[in-house]
C-alpha cells in the first residue's frame, strides 16, 4: 500500500507534464513569432523547468502524448517535434534537416547522402514523415535554399553528400565561408564581389570564387607534391558548386589578371576521358592543367 502511495504523484505528474506539453505545442502552433517545431527539451522548458528529464521522456512516452504529436526521432530531448498534422511542416523544417544531419555527424562520417540522413528519422505515420524529409532536402539542394551552414558535394552516379560547415576542413575554408555571410544570423548568403554581375548567377549560397579557387589549388598542388601543375578535373570537383559557365568565366579572370595559365597535355598518353571532359578547347588546343603565375 505504502508503494502503491509513492507511485501515485509520480504518475499524476506525468500525466500532467504530458498534458501540459500538448497544450504549449498547441499554442505554438498558432503563434507567429514562436520557434515551432522546435525540441522536446526546449518545449518541456517552458512548460515546467523543474522538470527531470526522466520525467520529461515519460510524459513523451505517454499515449496520450504520443497519439497526438510525432518527432524525428521518438523520445530524444534534442528531437524537433510538431502536432501530427503538422508532419509536412516538421519535414520541411531547417530545425529537422540541422538536427537529423549533427546526429549522423557525431559517427567519424562528416559527409551524408540523403538516403543515410533519411534514417535517422522515424518511420512513425507509415514512413510519411521519411517520404516527405527525403523530398524536402532534395529540393532545398535544387533550389539553392539548403541552410547557409550546410553544403553538399557532387558524388559519381548523381549521389550528392551532405555536410555541415563546422565539420569543414581545413579551417580556412570555414573561414571564407563565413566572411560571405551576414552579420545577421538569419537571411540569405551575401556574395563579396566588387560588382553584381561577378557574383554567380546560381541560386546556391556560394563563396568568392577567386579566394576559394586560391585555396583549392595551394590544397591539391600540396597534395600532388607541390609541382604546380593542378588537373582542372580535380579543380572543377573542389569547386562543384560552380556551374561549369561559371567556374570557366571566373577562371577567364584569373587569367586575364595573369594570376593563372593554362596548359595541355604535353603528349601524356594516360589522360582519362573525364580528365579530357574537364578541359577548356581554345585555339584548337585541349588545356587540361592550371598553374600559378608568380609574382
């Protein structure tokens, strides 16, 4: 009897922590100016900070509270959660792709294709929510509206890879990045350029490309034994968020400024079809490697 006595405010709590949650999700989900979907533990902050965080994932857990929400990943405190009727608002949801991709990264993996991110999230709702985060970050990537502090590389066979800046190397690359961006927090990536019409015509976020071009080739020349003689295959594969009309038309610059040169072949017999693909035609003649000019 004594037990049956300690259990009961406990469970009373619960119920009433699990209540309490819906309610403020409900009431976020009206609001504005509301961060929503947003954490189970931020959500479980504001309706009683006092709260363990064991108490937290009970009333997570509870049936009632489970029948009328779903998170990308059940009954984690860091998970964004929404009403079920807002699964599509959730899956489309910056918080979502951020969370789902900082999960996947915390493995020795920096670098996720969309098919790994997608599980990670519930297969809750018949796998609705899974169907819907997939199209979403498909289209981010088309659109050019994936957020400013995740990119992603091109792969063979049309795969592309995910990644988050902060896992960037070396440094000097998440340092370009950033000098692009706003001093707001929010808002959409501002080229440096001294003109418009210098600043890519895509609409994905991208950096200066000279500073980034620089940077490319100093990494694999390195690489290659420091021979400065860089294939514009590997060059156009580090630079991939560039079109090819733009990689070419801001190389021209770079050029024109005899900051670079362009050279062909040289009777290598070993040049691959990829390699020769990568080439700029002129005059007749197949350049396929950049080398710096010095000063």
């Amino acid at each position: 009897m004594k037990d049956g006595n300690a259990r009961r405010p406990s469970t009373t709590k619960i119920d009433s922590l699990a209540t309490g949650l819906l309610q403020r999700l409900q009431s976020l989900r009206h609001s504005k100016e509301a961060h929503y979907p947003l954490p189970l533990a931020q959500l479980a902050s504001q309706v009683d900070a006092t709260a363990r965080p064991s108490e937290v994932l009970k009333a997570a857990r509870s049936r009632s509270f489970m029948s009328k929400t779903i998170s990308v990943q059940s009954s984690v405190p860091d998970s964004p959660i929404a009403l079920v009727e807002d699964l599509a608002m959730l899956a489309k949801s910056e918080h979502t792709l951020s969370y789902v991709l900082e999960v996947c990264s915390r493995k020795k993996t920096k670098a996720h294709t969309v098919a790994e991110l997608v599980k990670t999230v519930t297969t809750r709702a018949h796998g609705e929510l899974q169907r819907q985060f997939r199209a979403s970050v498909e289209e981010r990537m088309k659109s050019g509206t994936l957020p400013k502090q995740i990119g992603f590389i091109a792969m063979r066979g049309g795969r592309f890879r995910l990644f988050r800046l902060e896992d960037l190397e070396p440094k000097i690359w998440r340092d370009a990045i950033r000098k692009t961006w706003n001093v707001q927090t929010h808002g959409p990536v501002v080229i440096e350029a001294a003109q418009p019409e210098e600043q890519p015509k895509s609409g994905l976020a991208r950096l200066h490309f000279h500073s980034v071009f620089e940077s490319a080739f100093t990494q694999l020349d390195q690489a290659q034994g420091g021979y400065n003689f860089v294939s514009l295959d590997n060059l156009r594969t580090a630079l991939s968020a560039y079109s090819r009309e733009e990689f070419d038309a801001e190389l021209r610059k770079l050029r024109l400024a005899r900051r670079y040169r362009l050279s062909g072949a040289e009777n290598r017999s070993d040049v691959s079809c990829q390699q020769r693909e990568a080439g700029i035609v002129e005059a007749g003649s197949l350049l396929l490697y950049a080398q710096r000019i010095s000063s």
